[in-house]
C-alpha cells in the first residue's frame, strides 16, 4: 500500500517538475526575444492604456487606433499611434 502512495507522490512531482520547466522554457523563449534590440534596460511597471479610434478614413486621414499610455499615478508616459488600422 505504502509503495503505491509513494509511486503516486513521485508521479505528481514529475508532472509538476515539468509543468515548471515548461513556464522556465516559455519564460526563457520570452526573454530572449526582448533582448534581441540589445535594451540597455528593462522594467516592468504597471501603467494604464487608453485607446482611441481617430482618423476620417480617408487617404490623408486613415482609421487608425492611438495609445495612450499613463502611469497609475496619473503622469502622461506617451502616445502610440498604429498606423493604419
């Protein structure tokens, strides 16, 4: 009885073993995406985005979605214009 109970432990540990693995590989993959622009650094912050539809969706003035970014403390970071929707 004691071996089964220890064979079932052994297994969940594995899968657990390898579910962490995995997040590492996916964690890694991540990683080194962001460091192929070579960043001289890197900070992950909380920031609020708002999107906003402009454009009148002609040639000189295509739709197109603008981001703006702000800090949760209120501070303006940017605006990120897709160009064009």
């Amino acid at each position: 009885m004691e071996n089964k109970e220890q064979e079932k432990e052994a297994l969940l540990n594995a899968a657990s073993l390898k579910n962490k693995l995995n997040k590492l590989k996916d964690e890694n993959d991540f990683l080194k995406e962001l460091m192929k622009d070579n960043p001289s650094s890197l900070h992950v912050e909380q920031a609020i985005r708002i999107t906003q539809r402009i454009g009148t969706g002609t040639n000189e003035d295509p739709v197109r979605e603008v981001y703006k970014l702000w800090t949760i403390g209120g501070k303006f970071i940017t605006s990120l214009n897709s160009y064009p929707l």
